[in-house]
C-alpha cells in the first residue's frame, strides 16, 4: 500500500464527511503526523481539490472534487453493488455471469466474471453492447418493465432499423419470447458456434415494474441440460437477482 496515498484519500473522506477541518484535527483523527497533514494538504490545494477558507483557516473540498465521480454513472454504483454477488454465482457454477442494462438501441456490459470463471471460452469487455433483440438480457429486460416502457423501446427499434421488412417478420416472434419470459420468470437465447453451442440465460434485477438490468449467465448446450438449467440455474440465479435487487432499493 502506498501511504501517503492512502492518508491523502483518508483527508478527503474525512473532509467529504465533516464538511471541513484544521490541520490538528485531522491528524488527531486520522492519527498522522502533523506535518505530514499539511504537505498532503499543500498537494491538494495545488490540484484544486482543497482549499483553506480565509475567514475561519478550515481546510474544505472544492467543487473540482465532484469531477473524480462523474464517469461514475448509475450503472457502474450498481454493477460495484452486485459484483460479489456475480463472483458467488460463479464460483459455485463456474460460469461466466453479467450484469447488463439497456442504454438506446442496445444492451451494455457493465459488470461480469468472465476473468474469474474457467469456462468463459468468450470474454467479454466491460462496455461491450448488444442489439437489445438479440440477447437474452435485453429480452429479460423488456419482459418485465412497465408496458408502456416496452413499447416505447420497441418503436424505437423499429425507427432506427433500416430492415423495416425484417422487422416486422420478427415482431412476432420477440413478442412470443418477451410473453414466454414473462411467464417463466427469465429469459433465454442461443448463438451457434462450430464446437458447441453458447446459450445464455437471464433474470431480471427489479423492483417492481422498475427494471435495473439483468444478471446474466453464460454456458454451453450440451454442458447444461434443461433440468439442471430449472432445477439449479435458475433457482440459484433469480435468488441472487433478488438479493442485488434488495441492495439497490435500500
């Protein structure tokens, strides 16, 4: 561990949290050395993190400090909150589980084991998006939001697709998929491969009609059969759902 790092990120917790201290109480606090509490200081002020206040001589954040959470969106609070959660899953099954949401035309990856899981032969990068039609956590997602939500995102679909034709053919179809996901609690897809086919199964993370993404899980045809997917799977899946739903409504 990196000390002074470390004492620096302990003044700005500390700071976030009391809206303000002397150099004397944060090291009486934080248990630094005094000196070390003004040269750390010195260092955020001259990065704009900090400043002390001419009235008082309390050392406060600056507005700049709010700039180290902005690429910190929603998705990303919610894929840290539900990542041990994920790591659980795959440790007792072994494969790969994601976290995804719906963001325009697609579905997007915000979280996954693929790196911890032994038999994610496809590894997926945080970011990588899906046509939402395509996957079985875009399918899971539409299956379970509110209907006016559905349909919102599936006219849009229909308007950005250029194959209005195909479109149209497959309505039908991704309705029946949407229907049958409803009723079963989750939703399914497969991709051919050469070797072995790659299918993936998904539930939603939920509230409600409130949709926060879904928890998907990778695995391959012939290694899963049916039974084991309605007798463990998903059992073991839809539990972990609910338990990262119950953290993101507190």
């Amino acid at each position: 561990m990196i000390r002074s790092l470390s004492r620096g990120l302990d003044i700005l917790d500390f700071l976030n949290r009391s809206s303000g201290a002397t150099p004397v109480i944060l090291a009486r606090e934080l248990s630094v050395p005094r000196a070390t509490v003004h040269r750390i200081l010195e260092t955020l002020i001259e990065k704009g993190y900090v400043y002390q206040h001419p009235s008082d001589g309390i050392f406060r954040l600056t507005v700049k400090v709010r700039t180290l959470s902005s690429g910190f969106t929603d998705q990303a609070v919610m894929a840290n909150l539900g990542r041990d959660l994920m790591e659980e899953v795959t440790k007792a099954l072994s494969w790969p589980v994601s976290f995804s949401a719906i963001s325009g035309a697609d579905v997007i990856i915000h979280e996954n084991t693929d790196a911890s899981s032994p038999l994610a032969v496809e590894k997926f990068k945080i970011g990588y998006r899906m046509p939402i039609l395509e996957s079985a956590s875009g399918i899971c997602i539409l299956a379970f939001m509110s209907d006016i939500e559905r349909e919102n995102i599936l006219v849009m679909l229909s308007k950005v697709n250029c194959n209005r034709d195909q479109t149209a053919r497959q309505s039908a179809e991704f309705r029946l998929l949407i229907e049958k996901a409803s009723r079963i609690g989750y939703a399914t897809r497969r991709r051919k491969r050469a070797r072995f086919d790659i299918s993936a199964i998904a539930v939603p993370v939920r509230t409600g009609d409130k949709v926060y993404g879904a928890l998907t899980l990778r695995y391959h045809e012939p290694a899963v059969s049916q039974d084991e997917l309605n007798r463990v799977v998903f059992p073991l899946l839809n539990k972990t759902a609910v338990n990262f739903s119950a953290l993101l409504a507190r």
